[in-house]
C-alpha cells in the first residue's frame, strides 16, 4: 500500500527545525505539486531553488522527515525562468515517482491543505499564529487552538462464501470495482459505522466482522480502517442508488487480476481473489 516504503521510515512528529540547500522543498497550487521531470517525476531541493527565490528559507514549514530527509512546504515559488520543472496533479506525481517519495508528497498534501485551510481562528476570525513546540494552530486573540484533524472511515470486504461484494460509484470517473465504504458519524463506535454502511448502501446484514489493516489517505484526510465480514442472512441486495451504480456478488475466480496494491481497497479485493480454502 501506498505508507508500505520499507526499509524507509516516516518521522512525522513536529520538530522546529530550519532547512537546509540538501532540505526537500514541497510547493502547491492547488493539488498541482512542483516537480522535477525525468524518467521519474522528483521532488526539488532548497539549493535547486535558491537563485530565482530570495525568501526561500524565510516562510517554509516543517513538515516530516524520511529517515534522515527533511521536507519543508514553501510558499510563492518562483520556477517558472529555471528549466526541468513543471507542475503536476497530486495523482500523477503519486504514480510517476518512487513510492517513498508518492507517500511523502500526499502526506505533504495533507498538512498543505491543513495549514491553507486554518489561516484564521474559526472562532473569532483572528491570524492564527504557528507554534514552535508541536503542530498545532493558536489564537492570540481567544485562546482558540487547532490540531490536524482525521476522518476515520471503514472499507468493508462483504463476504458470502466463494462472493464478494462488489460495488462501483456513480458519477465517478473511477470504473474499478470498490468495497462498500463510508465515514464515521460522530457519536458511533466503528463497528456501529461498519454495519450502517453496509445497511445503507447495500440493504444487507452482517457477522463475523473482523478487522484487516489500516491506511492513511491523505487525498482526502481520512484514515481507513479496513474490514471482513460475513453475509448474515438474505443475500438480496438492495442498492443505495444515489451513491452507487452496480453492487452486486462477485466469485473470487471472476474477479479481474490488476487490482492496485497502493490502495487499501485494491489490497483487500486482491487478498480475497488469492485465498485459497
Ligand atoms: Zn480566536
């Protein structure tokens, strides 16, 4: 999966650190990232950028470290004059680079739109300032404070002997197969989440929930938490047909062989074909 860059590390807890030329340099507009282009898409240096860029190591920000790699997000970039760069949605750098470095960019994604998106207190509306000592927002003004929040949310793998359930989204450009899938609600436990899910968008029971793996997502802050289950009862589907288009029951030998094992969903749905009872 997409955080499986063994024997690398991610190092993210927050540290005031300065960079450096050798420092990872991670620049957004959007979900477009700055990138070096060659054979695989690479991640610029501060030292590549220094010329054309006098506030360079004014504004940047700590983010993590991959074993003993810095990455810092910096702010109004000017690579436009210098020759190899361009930038490129956030997907395709995730498929066109090395996985360590796919990972390390969407987790910069992530903190990118934390960090743009709580410029100012929700409270009061006042500047928020950055703290030094850990990754946390504060008001001068009213005492507010702002930590990076998560969307915990489940995938379920929908057993029924030799089947699995199979879904696919509506209005989506994504055509592959998925898992029923969903949010958590505040005020329920994750199994509560897991069996709602399955009523909403599929109409069935279930049993027999047993947890997988997890996965940071960072495209949309969420942490997925992946489940099997067995079909309890009926297998009559009845379809959530705002949300999704087909849902139906798959044999593991009908199941295609090219699902990706980047996401969670495409590890779940490939583990299920390659079980052998
Ligand atoms: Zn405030």
């Amino acid at each position: 999966m997409i955080q499986d860059i063994k024997p690398r590390a991610l190092q993210n807890q927050y540290k005031h650190m300065d960079a450096t030329p050798e420092s990872y340099l991670v620049y957004f507009e959007g979900r477009k990232i700055l990138c070096l282009e060659g054979p695989v898409l690479r991640l610029p240096r501060f030292k590549d950028l220094e010329s054309t860029n006098n506030h360079l190591y004014n504004h940047d920000i700590y983010l993590f470290s991959v074993d003993e790699k810095h990455y810092f997000l910096a702010y109004d970039i000017h690579y436009q004059k210098i020759p190899g760069y361009q930038m490129v949605d956030i997907q395709t750098f995730i498929s066109s680079s090395k996985p360590h470095k796919g990972f390390a960019a969407v987790t910069a994604f992530q903190l990118y739109n934390w960090y743009d998106r709580h410029r100012y207190c929700g409270r009061c509306g006042h500047v928020f300032k950055h703290s030094d000592k850990e990754r946390m927002l504060y008001c001068e003004k009213c005492d507010n404070m702002e930590y990076p929040k998560l969307a915990p949310a489940v995938i379920v793998g929908i057993r029924n002997n030799d089947k699995l359930l199979l879904t696919k989204y509506r209005d989506r450009s994504h055509t592959k197969y998925a898992l029923v899938a969903g949010f958590a609600e505040i005020g329920e436990t994750i199994e509560e989440t897991v069996a709602r899910e399955v009523m909403e968008e599929v109409g069935l029971k279930i049993k027999n929930l047993k947890y997988y793996k997890s996965q940071p997502w960072g495209l949309t802050d969420t942490l997925l938490m992946g489940f099997y289950a067995d079909l309890d009862g009926d297998d009559t589907i009845t379809l959530d047909e705002e949300e999704l288009a087909v849902g139906e029951w798959v044999h593991r030998e009908d199941i295609e062989d090219d699902y990706s094992r980047m996401s969670l969903t495409g590890e779940m749905i490939q583990a299920f074909k390659d079980e052998r009872k």
